[in-house]
C-alpha cells in the first residue's frame, strides 16, 4: 500500500459515505507521491502519473482545484483509458470539496451517462443530488436547487436502492421537502394577509397534497381553516379543522382552528366528500 493514501480524509467534516469509494480510488495510484517531476505540464505524461499527482494535492494539500485540473488532465490526454474513467469521479469529487458544484454536476452527470453500469454510478449520481442539496437556500428565496436535488437523489433510490448511497440520499429529500413546503406556506402566508383567499388556499393545498408529511402540515390546516372561514366555504373550514384535530390533537394550530370554527357557531366536522378528508385518507399508514 503506498504513501499517498488519502487517511486523512476520512475524518473531515463535509465527508459523507462515499469516501469509502473516494479512498478506494486514491488507493489505486502506482507512483510514490513524493517522485512527481518540478514541470508537470509536459503532454502525454503517463496517466498514473498524473492521477497521482492529483491524489497528492486532494490528500496531502487538499487543493481541491488544482487536483480537478490534474484529474480532468488524465481525461484530455488519455480519454480511453481506464484512468480516465476513474479520473472523471475523482474529479467530480474534487469540485466538490471545492464547492465548485456547476462543474461538480457536470463531471458526475457525464459519469453516471458514459459510465451507467459501473459499480460507482451510484456515488456519481449520489454526488450530483448533494452538490444541488449543498446549495439549498433559505425559504425566503427560490427553492428551484432543493427541486433538483430532490429529483437527484430521488434517482439514487429508484436506480440504486441497494446502495449505501440510497439511506443518506432518503434523508436529505426529507430536508429537501421540507425545505419546499416552508416555501409554499411563506407565499400562503404572503397571500392571506393580503386577503387574496382562493390565492393562499392553492399554496396550503399543495403543502396538504404533497407535502404532508412535513412540519408544515399541521400550520397549512390550520391557515386552509382560516381562508375558507373567510369565504364562507364552512363545509371545508370544518373538514380541516377535524382532520387537523384527528391527526395532530395536541397540535397547537389545532387549538387555533377550533376557536375560529366555534366563533362561527360550527363544530369540527369531516365531510368525506372533501379533497382535504381524501388527501388524509391513508395518512399514517406510510
């Protein structure tokens, strides 16, 4: 086993179950980290030579952009080789830790697309829905990143359910999903201070619809309770207050929607002809 072997990565703290990968592909370099020519710019330089090289600067030095240069450098003169490939994650690995994650994406999509069969397609696309996760902003802002890392990673449990990858990537769509639900009850919200009813109704709907296994649900009941007091619409007022009541009863949104109900004269009540009573139909059962 040789010198260059990347132990210190182990322990990092943006390291994820993949560096047992990462490591594995370190560990196959053939040149002693300490022989690399002063010049390493020379063309047609052999190819392990400068995988070596690039596992070097990501281990030793952890200059993870210079360590992409050599990597994709591996690509450019020896596109066909075996190290090529094995180059291509590293370096979508290596943009990665340096949060270059445009070329990150890009370096792990052409991987899992030239390479669909490799035992480490699952990493590559693991890696593109955590580049996209990384980015995730907060929800006062535009949550497209969340999508796409929620679709990313969504790949990674329908193609590679096995995987170790497939556990983490579960985890972080929760976040995800969450993350996108905390927005859609901020442009409720925005809507039902401004009266605009049917406006706020469409947003809680799809946290209700979609997002119901989110912390959001129980607060989009509760505004669903609100806005449809103020149309008038009692039938579906009652509906959410009930299915909030059955499903959270200690739920401190649940208190708020039964005081708004009894200040109408109504009790919670569920009409199963409601699209709130059909969404909660199999709530509890997942």
């Amino acid at each position: 086993m040789l010198s260059c072997r990347p132990s210190s990565l182990l322990t990092r703290g943006r390291a994820f179950p993949a560096l047992s990968l990462v490591a594995a592909l370190m560990s196959l370099s053939l040149v002693g980290c300490g022989l690399f020519d002063k010049n390493d710019n020379l063309p047609d330089e052999p190819a392990d030579k400068l995988y070596n090289e690039g596992v070097y600067l990501l281990n030793r030095r952890q200059d993870y952009k210079d360590a992409a240069k050599k990597f994709q450098e591996v690509e450019r003169q020896h596109p066909y080789s075996d190290w090529a490939r094995k180059s291509l994650l590293m370096s979508a690995y290596a943009n990665y830790e340096a949060r270059d994650y445009d070329e990150a994406i890009t370096a792990a999509r052409r991987y899992v697309t030239l390479h669909p069969g490799s035992p480490d397609a699952a990493y590559a696309q693991y890696l593109i829905g955590s580049a996209y996760f990384d980015q995730i902003s907060d929800v006062s802002r535009d949550q497209a990143r969340a999508e796409k890392a929620m679709a990313a990673l969504e790949e990674v449990i329908r193609k590679y359910p096995d995987s170790e990858y497939a556990t983490q990537a579960r985890r972080k769509i929760e976040v995800a999903r969450d993350q996108i639900a905390g927005k859609e009850m901020q442009i409720g919200r925005y809507y039902l201070e401004r009266k605009n009813f049917t406006g706020a109704i469409n947003r809680f709907k799809i946290v209700v619809t979609q997002y119901q296994r989110t912390r959001h649900v129980e607060e989009a009941l509760a505004r669903l309770t609100e806005a449809y007091m103020a149309l008038g619409v009692v039938a579906e007022a009652q509906t959410a207050a009930a299915v909030l009541g059955h499903n959270f009863p200690d739920s401190r949104w649940y208190a708020d929607a039964y005081r708004l109900v009894k200040s109408g004269g109504l009790e919670p009540a569920e009409h199963a002809g409601s699209w709130i009573s059909r969404a909660f139909k199999n709530f509890g059962l997942g």
